[in-house]
C-alpha cells in the first residue's frame, strides 16, 4: 500500500526566504505526482503536476522536482510572500488499479510579514 | 475553464435524513471522483468513476451512495448517516482515469451530521 510523507509538518519562515517542503512516497511505481495548496475550509488548488517521466516542473516562483526511483519530490518556493500561508499537500497517482491520489498529511507554511 | 463545482456549499443532517452532494464540471473530463477530508487529516479516496462507470470503490459504507448520470456530473447520495461523517466532502475530475490527468478539485461540502 503507497504511503505519502511529508516533512516538516509545519513551518514558519520571515516574508522573503527561498524554502523547501519535502514528500516521499513508498512505492516508487506511480503515474504522477502532484502538488496543491490548501487554504483554511477551503478546497484544493491544484500547483504543479509531475508526470511519472519528468524531473521536474515550474511555475512562476514554484519548482517540483520528482527523483521517482528514490520515492521523493521536493517543492521549492522562491521569494515567499504571506499570501503563500496555507497547507501544502504532495499527493501521488499510483498503478496496479488504484486510480485515486493517494496524499500526504501536508505543510502548514506560514509567512511573517 | 479549470472549474469543479459543488452544491450545497454547507449541509446538516439529522441521522434518519436523505440527502444528496452534487458535482459538476464541463472540462470534458472523463474521471470524476469522490474524497472525504476529516479536520486536519488529508483527503481519502471514496470513489472513482471512470468514464461514468464506477472503477473502485475503496471499502466505503453502503450509507454512502454514488451516482454518475453522465459525464459532466457526480452526485453522492447520503442516507442514515453517523456523527463520524461529518467531514469536507470533496469533489474532483480529471481528463481520463488512469493517472495522466492533472485532478481538479471543486471547494467542497462540508457536512454536519447530528
């Protein structure tokens, strides 16, 4: 069965800094893995997807890295801003039929201003 | 347009109520699934359909009842339900249902069950 791990739990970094949230997962047999962000009562907002053969994907001052035979993925966060406060939850699309996302328990990040 | 939605936003329900989650999207996605988010743990699989066929069904009780009347739609019929389940129900779809598709979530029902 996958299981999902992310480090730290939580974090709290002054408005500025470059951070790093990490995920492993147990099985290294998945399809994708993605990376959203999840505001308090909210739903999730999908960030970066990371197909099973890419190492890594971008998007604006986010960067996924995926080294899919060591099972891990790190999401860096460059120039973090408050607005980036929220939980950040690594999430992986696994074979052999199961076809839901199997998560993490996620980053509670949050920026001082 | 990368747009879940659900209705309703909020919902409580006695244990003797019927009551159905709706979801909706127009992606032309041809997955659709159903996760249960308890307060500070991440999301669980509840079921998939692929499409509009159901693939898997992750172990979950029968007073949970899943419906796909086409592909732009999934509703969760819900019937003689627990305290327990009270949760964030959410919602998600995605291009095809073997693991190429980015998921989209919609916002999500939160249930009370008293």
């Amino acid at each position: 069965k996958q299981e999902v791990t992310q480090i730290p739990a939580a974090l709290s970094v002054p408005e500025g800094e470059n951070l790093v949230l990490n995920c492993s997962f147990t099985d290294s047999a998945i399809y994708n893995l993605q990376w959203f962000r999840q505001d308090p009562g909210k739903g999730l907002t999908s960030l970066l997807l990371i197909q099973s053969s890419q190492r890594e994907q971008t998007s604006g001052r986010l960067n996924a890295s995926l080294d899919k035979s060591s099972g891990r993925s790190t999401l860096y966060i460059a120039a973090s801003q408050p607005g980036d406060s929220a939980t950040y939850l690594c999430a992986v699309h696994s074979g052999g039929g199961a076809d839901g996302l199997t998560f993490g328990k996620g980053t509670h990040l949050i920026i001082q201003p | 347009d990368t747009e879940v939605t659900q209705t309703p936003k909020h919902l409580v329900m006695g244990m003797t109520n019927k009551k159905s989650l709706k979801c909706e999207q127009h992606m032309g996605h041809r997955a659709m699934y159903w996760y249960k988010q308890k307060a500070k743990k991440p999301p669980e699989l509840m079921f998939v359909y692929s499409y509009e066929k159901l693939s898997i069904n992750e172990s979950v009780p029968s007073r949970f009842s899943p419906e796909c009347p086409n592909s732009s739609l999934l509703n969760l019929h819900l019937h003689a339900l627990q305290p327990e389940d009270s949760a964030l129900y959410l919602c998600a779809s995605s291009q095809e249902g073997r693991g190429l598709g980015e998921q989209y979530f919609g916002p999500g029902t939160r249930l009370t069950v008293t």
